[in-house]
C-alpha cells in the first residue's frame, strides 16, 4: 500500500503486521540457516534477568522521587503565598493590645465610682458615637444594626416581584398608544393611529436652538 | 353678555395618580381609596360621590391594602407597618411595625376586636384593636411562601389566606393551618410558573372564593377543603375580588380591565340548589382592575387607568333616574390652580413641585371664535421642589403675585416673589410662627398683607405679612366647636371677612376687623364644594355637591331675596343632572349681576338680572340663541349661560383685565401616558 501523502501515518492493519512478523522470522532464519544457535550459559542469562528487574526497580523509585519531589515544592509554594496573605507579627500584636485596652477601658467604667462612671460614659458616648444601637457581644465583637438599609432593600424587593409578575416577562403587554391607536382603527370614522408623528422629536436640539437664539436677540438688537 | 378673551391654558401637564385599593364602609357610607403614591381619598356616597377628604402620600410611601373597623381607617404597605388615620385632622396618627416584612394584606374579623396582617415571611399576624392603638397578639403558623390575602369568616372562627400556589386555611383558636388546597396553574403555563392568589373571599356558608392569576374565579368548600366550581373568567389575572353584604352578588376584576359579575342563583325556580353564576360584564375602564368594592347598589371599580367608576347595578335601583346612571370621577374635586389676578401669574400644584408660569400676551382683535396670535408666550418661570419626603397639601399665590405658600403634613413654607420682566428673585421667609406648623388650606387676603391657614378643630390662624418675615395675629375658632377640617378658605375683597367651610357642611364667616365670629351660615345637608363673597355687594356664594346654589348676605345674616327665588322655582333638571361638582365660583368686575362658575365639562355666567329658566325650556341654548334673530332671543334667554367649548377644566377665572383664563387637561394626553395595558387582539386588526 502506498504511504499516505497527508495526515497521519496508516496504522498497519493486522495482514501488514502478520506480513512484518513473518519477514523478520524469515530474515533470523535466512541469516543464519546453516550455523547452530548461539550459546548462552545460564549465569549470563540469570545476570541479564536480574539486571532486567532492578532497572525497572530502579526507574519506579525515580519516578517516585520524582513525584515527591514536585509535591515538596507545591507544598512550600503554597506555605509562602500564605505566608504573604497573612498581616505580618507585628499588626496582629498591635491589634492584640488595642483590644485589650479597650475591653479594660470598658470594665473600668463599670468598675469606678458614679462620678467616674459620669466622666467615662461620656467618653465611651464619644468614641461610641458613630456606633449607635450597637451592642455588645461576648468575645469583643459589636453588632449594629440598620434598620433602614434592611427594610427598604426588602419593600424593593417586594415592589420587584409584583413588578414582575403584572409587567414583567409573560405578561403580554403592548403600550397605551398601541390600545389607542386600535380604537381609531375600529372607530365609525377611522382616523390615523395615535403619535402617528412623534412631535417632540429632538427635543435637547430644539431648546438648545431657542438658547441660541435669544443670546443672538440680545446681543445684536440694541434693547431698552 | 359681553366678549371675553380667553386664555386657553394646556400646559399644565397634570398626570392622575393610579388606584391601588379601596374600602367601603357600610354604616357611614364612605369609600376610602388608596393611590400608588400612598395618598388616601375619602369620597361620600350619600353626597353626590364629593371627594371629602384628601391625606396626602410620602415618596417611598406604598399602601397595599385598606380596612375599616368601624369608622376608623387602616392601611398596610410595603415599608411593613399599619397606619391608622387620624381623619379630622387628614394625618396618619401612628404607625406599628409589623416585623415580618412588607404587607400584603390587612382584614379586620366582624365584631371588630382583631386585625389580621398577612405579611412576606408567610406569617399571618393578629393585633388586637384597642381603643386607640393596636397591640401585637399572635402569630399564625409560618407558611414557606408570601401571604397575598386574607379573609375572615364572619364568625371570626377560621381565617382564609391566599399564597403562592396554594390557599391555606387558619383556625383562629390555635393559629394551625386546618386545610391546605392547591390552585392549578393556567392551560400552558410552564411549570415553574407559580400561580399568585391575588384575591380571597371567605362567605357565611363556609365557601371560599379566590381570583388567581392565571384567570380563574374558584369555589371551595371550606369545611372540606375541596374544590367546588372553577370559572375560567379571562387570559389574564384575576386581580381584585369583592362580594355585597348580603352574599348574594360576588365581582372580580381582571388585568385587560373588564368586571365580571356572578351572582348566587338557582338555574331552576326553587330554592335549593343555588349556584354562582357568571351574570354580567362591565367593560369601563382600559388597564388593570386593582380595586373592587360592592355597595348596596353598586359596582365601584378602580385601577391602572386613575379613573373611579361607580356602575350602580340596574336590578337594584330606579331605571333612568340620576341614581342609576354611570358615574366617573376624574380628576380630583378641588382646585389643583392658583390664579393671581393682578398679574397673570399661575401656579401648578403637583404631588412633589409646584410650578409657576406666567400667561402668554396677545394684542390681536379679532371675532368670536377666533384664535389670536402670540406676542409673547407663556413661559415657566418657576419649578419649585418640595423638600423632605411628603407630598404637597396645599398652596396658594397671593393675587399681586408676591407671596408664595405651601404646605405639606410636617411643614407650611413662604416664599417672596419678585417678579420683574425678565428677573425673578424668590426668598424663603426662614422664621414662620410656631402654632403654624401644617395647614390644610391656605388662603392670602387680597391686598396680600395677611395669610390664612386652615388647622385642627375648624379654626383658622391668621398670619401678618410685612416686607420679609410674618407675625401671627390671632387664631379664629368656630362657635360650634366642631372637629371637621377646613376644605374651603376665601377672603373678600375689601378685606373685611373670611369665610371657612368644613366637611361636616359648615360654613363659618369671621369678621377679619374685629376678629371675631360673625355668623354661620344655616347648615344645609350636603357639603359645600366652591363659595366666593362677592366684592360689591357682600354676599356669600355658596354652591353644594348636590348643585343647589346658595346666596347669603353677610350685612343683613340671612338669605338673599335672588337666593330664595331660586330656591322657590327649582334649579333646572339639566343643571342638578351635572355629576361633577362646581369647584371655583369667581366674579366679574364690571358686571357685579354676574357670577362664574365652573365644573369639569362647562363653565357658566349667571347673570342675577335675568329670569331664572324654566324647568321644560334647554338649559344651555347659547349656541340656539346665536341663530335666533335679535327680538326673539330676549324672549328665550335666561340667567344660566353655559359654555361647553372647553374641555376637560381643571380651572377657569376672570382676571381683572376682563380676560378668561381656561385651564384645560385633555384626556388623550394623559391617556398616552398611562403604563402598559395587557395586549388583546381584536378581529381584522
């Protein structure tokens, strides 16, 4: 068969393969027909075996090393961009101790004498200020709450779905023009559809114009 | 009679504000309807349908439903909290959070002891009415889906609520659900589409209706929990449901805007197996159906197309009587247009701004029937936005054009003017006096050296204005000591009264001199919708929602002798027919006989010197009279001239160059501005 001039070289099919078998079976006959067969002592056969086997051995374990290896270095990769991700020592610290300075402040206030008390709630009005109807959780966290954000994102969302189920898609909804441009056309005295002219066409252009005019009108008519 | 230039105003971009719910309150006869922009109107049904009362909305304000206990008004929103109305002084009186989110629901149980909130969470709250708040009872077991709407059985035993994909139904005792019943989604619909129960009804004999939204008006058996009948009603949903006193007669209302009609009717003549059956189909409006109530004899229906139409039921009322004819209220029964008419200033009141604008000039002469043309055009000269959230209550511009009020629920502003040919100079007065902290009507005095502010209790605070700040002088109280608010504030000419009506019917007419009470006025059954003093002779013109006109002297305090005739021969029957109310009564300076007058499709000139017409001759024959040769006409005119050519009005005056000002809203301009209306398709279209 010839060889193909393009694509991918023919897979041999299995007569081809037969025939491929056949001449070399024939070539190691035709080579040495007359002589006997070679020898080879057992030793040599059992070294070739034994070499054979820890070659392969050999090729798993570097594969394995391989494997290793590549998994060691993903592994450090991934520690340093954590690394990078996380603040550094010192902002953690730096936070650590505001907190707790905060937290004493506070157990202060509710420690100390009225007068005090007086002093310190006035402070902690002051630095709470911006936190109103907050309150306070174990653990050093605050909760606020607003109230406004929450209620009008739900109306709007409320206003949405009716929105959607009278107007939205699947109602079959044609505009008002359309419903009166339909009474003309079955009307006793059939008249043209409604804005059959759209009369406010280039509206900005028109004032733009207007503007433009009476700038002239005062500039060049000499006015009382 | 004379000719008149007219200015014929339509810049005044007026939009009505869509109907969201409604109530309607048996014992005291009154409908409370709630707009998108959470404003509240009470409109009397025993009075000609007159809009009583107004409570003006907030931006960010959205009312979802409406209930009455008794005769005090709830509503409930989106923002999560119930509001009861204080409606003799037009405010809110307190709000409770409801903490389960934005409401959807509100239903009061019949011997008026719970209220029932459904809510977003899927919670059904029960408050408890006290005598003058409400206090947070109990919670219903917590459904997986929003609460749409509730209903009470009239025992006040079960509750019946309708969420998403399914009704539920609530023993009132231990709050768990007894019933769960599944609503099917439309023919078609995907099957992620959920189906909303938008409307629910629960009846005496334990049936419970429910209009959803893929169109269909069911029948269930609430003892059972099962499925009785099911009308496929429309393509569309099925958004407002509303059933008559006596159970009897059952309405819903659709999105393509049709009403439909079922009554509970045996098909055979005996009594015994009666069914609801779909009667009726009222088509009056073009979008959405919100709002449904059922009176006693009629249909009130309201939604996306801001009309209120009252369809009386023929079955239950007189054929061919006033009573029984169609009735749509457009536009709102007072003046939304303050003319100056000194200067030809005009200001627009909107919900949010307000705007002023000066008239367009003309020198053209021309015939009647002519359109002159423009010198000069009408330009804008200010746009004034409310600061803060709630909406505008009222203003007023005070007739030499210099000062500007106006006042929402939590503030009342003036504001000088100087107006010049092109400069304008606007300042805020910062310091106003502290008793004058809202108003609900205002009302300069006409040398504009004083400013009337109508507040609680009927009285009347007059403030003094000088050159840059205002002094309070006194407060003005009615003898009466009633409780009703002020709609109506007019001060005479010559500075010397002020007359102040109230909703209770009450008109009350203050000596600005002496600052006393100078007399009240014989209280007549309905409400006085428009009332004027004239400025030659000192008599009060006073015309009522059920159109009766009234003249009243204040020198000699008892009806005039023009006034008494009228009321001996009658008013013409075309003339009391009118269903929209008189909402501004002017006068002409030249001509102290005539009067003006005008309601929303004609404006009128009653000239006191001629005689009155009679009840078989045409009430507006002008346009008869114009064909007719000159010695017949004295013969057929009489004192009411009626000109139809201008129409929609919201306002029509006579400035003191003897020129009409027309300030008119066409409807095809608001109706192209209208939101979407479903689309439906008619043949060969």
């Amino acid at each position: 068969m010839a060889t193909r001039q393009r694509g991918q070289p023919a897979r041999l099919t299995k007569k081809q393969k037969n025939e491929n078998a056949v001449k070399t079976f024939v070539s190691a006959f035709d080579s040495s027909e007359d002589e006997g067969p070679e020898e080879v002592t057992f030793e040599d056969s059992k070294a070739e075996a034994l070499q054979s086997v820890e070659q392969a051995l050999q090729s798993a374990r570097r594969e394995k090393d391989l494997l290793k290896e590549k998994r060691k270095k993903r592994q450090e990769l991934f520690q340093e961009q954590k690394k990078r991700k996380l603040l550094s020592d010192e902002v953690l610290e730096e936070i650590d101790s505001s907190q707790k300075s905060h937290s004493e402040e506070v157990q202060d206030a509710s420690v100390t004498s009225q007068d005090e008390v007086l002093h310190m709630d006035e402070e902690t009005k002051q630095e709470n200020e911006k936190l109103e109807n907050s309150r306070k959780l174990i653990g050093n966290y605050k909760v606020t709450v607003k109230p406004s954000e929450l209620a009008s994102s739900q109306q709007k969302m409320a206003e949405d779905f009716i929105q959607s189920r009278l107007y939205g898609p699947g109602s079959r909804r044609t505009t008002s023009n359309q419903l009166l441009s339909l009474h003309n056309k079955r009307a006793i005295n059939k008249s043209a559809a409604v804005e059959f002219t759209k009369k406010n066409w280039a509206e900005k252009r028109k004032s733009k114009a207007e503007m433009k005019k009476m700038r002239w009108r005062h500039k060049h008519i000499p006015s009382s | 009679m004379g000719e008149f230039t007219v200015h014929r105003v339509r810049f005044f971009e007026y939009m009505p504000i869509a109907l969201r719910a409604m109530a309607y309150n048996h014992r005291s006869e009154r409908l409370a309807v709630a707009r998108t922009d959470s404003s509240v109107e009470i409109f009397n049904f025993s009075d000609n349908y007159y809009q009583e009362k107004v409570i003006p909305g907030r931006e960010g304000g959205s009312i979802e439903a409406l209930c009455w206990v008794g005769l005090r008004l709830f509503s409930a929103g989106l923002s999560g909290e119930i509001i009861e109305y204080d409606l003799e002084n037009l405010q809110p009186k307190y709000t409770v959070d409801a903490y389960g989110g934005p409401i959807w629901a509100i239903s009061s149980d019949n011997k008026e002891t719970k209220l029932a909130v459904g809510c977003e969470d899927g919670t059904v709250k029960i408050f408890e009415i006290l005598k003058d708040r409400i206090q947070f009872q109990r919670n219903f077991e917590r459904q997986k889906s929003r609460i749409m709407s509730l209903s009470w059985h009239p025992s006040g035993t079960c509750v019946a609520a309708g969420t998403m994909n399914m009704i539920r139904i609530f023993d009132a005792e231990t709050g768990h659900s007894a019933h769960r019943m599944l609503v099917e989604r439309g023919v078609g619909a995907p099957r992620k589409s959920e189906v909303v129960v938008w409307a629910i009804i629960f009846l005496s004999n334990q049936t419970i209706i429910s209009g959803d939204s893929a169109g269909k008006v069911q029948m269930w058996d609430g003892i059972t929990g099962t499925l009785v009948q099911t009308h496929l009603i429309t393509k569309f949903d099925v958004l407002a449901l509303s059933v008559s006193q006596d159970e009897s007669s059952l309405i819903a209302g659709t999105s393509e805007g049709t009403v439909v009609q079922f009554q509970f009717l045996s098909s055979i003549a005996d009594q015994q197996n009666k069914d609801w059956v779909r009667t009726r189909t009222f088509k009056n409006h073009s979008h959405d159906v919100r709002a449904l109530a059922h009176t006693d004899t009629a249909v009130v229906s309201g939604g996306m197309d801001t009309q209120l139409v009252v369809r009386p039921l023929l079955d239950r009322v007189e054929k061919n009587t006033k009573e029984s004819a169609l009735h749509k209220i457009l536009f709102p029964h007072r003046s939304l247009v303050c003319c100056a008419k000194k200067s030809g200033l005009l200001l627009f009141q909107f919900p949010d701004h307000l705007e002023l604008w000066r008239l367009g000039e003309s020198d053209g002469h021309g015939k009647p029937g002519d359109s002159l043309p423009l010198k000069k055009k009408p330009e804008k000269l200010i746009h004034l936005k409310r600061k803060g959230e709630d909406n505008i209550w009222c203003s007023a511009l005070s007739p030499c054009g210099e000062w500007l009020a106006f006042s929402t629920i939590s503030s009342v502003r003036l504001y000088r003017l100087q107006i010049h040919d092109d400069d304008i100079c606007m300042s805020k007065v910062s310091k106003l006096p502290k008793i004058l902290h809202n108003a609900q009507q205002l009302c300069f005095s006409s040398d504009s050296s004083k400013l009337f502010a109508s507040c609680s209790h009927s009285s009347v605070i007059v403030v003094s204005l000088s050159q840059s700040e205002c002094k309070y002088v006194h407060t003005l109280k009615p003898k009466s000591g009633s409780r009703q608010p002020v709609h109506l504030l007019y001060a005479s000419d010559d500075g010397k009264w002020l007359a102040a009506a109230n909703t209770g019917g009450e008109v009350h007419v203050y000596n600005l001199e002496k600052m006393k009470c100078h007399c009240k006025v014989p209280v007549y059954s309905s409400c006085p919708t428009a009332l004027a003093i004239h400025p030659v002779s000192q008599n009060l013109v006073m015309v009522h929602a059920d159109q009766q006109i009234f003249e009243f002297s204040l020198e000699q305090k008892e009806y005039t002798r023009w006034s008494r005739n009228l009321q001996k021969h009658g008013l013409h029957p075309h003339w009391l027919k009118r269903d929209t109310p008189v909402t501004h009564v002017a006068f002409n300076p030249k001509n102290p006989a005539h009067i003006l007058l005008h309601d929303m499709f004609m404006f009128c000139i009653i000239d006191q010197s001629q005689p009155l017409p009679d009840p078989q001759s045409q009430l507006s024959n002008q346009m008869t009279l114009k064909s007719v040769p000159e010695c017949e006409r004295l013969k057929h005119s009489h004192a009411f001239k009626i000109c139809k050519t201008f129409q929609p009005l919201l306002c029509a005056t006579l400035l003191d160059d003897q020129s009409v000002v027309v300030v008119e809203r066409p409807l095809e301009d608001i109706l192209t501005q209208l939101p979407a209306p479903v689309q439906q398709k008619k043949f060969a279209t």
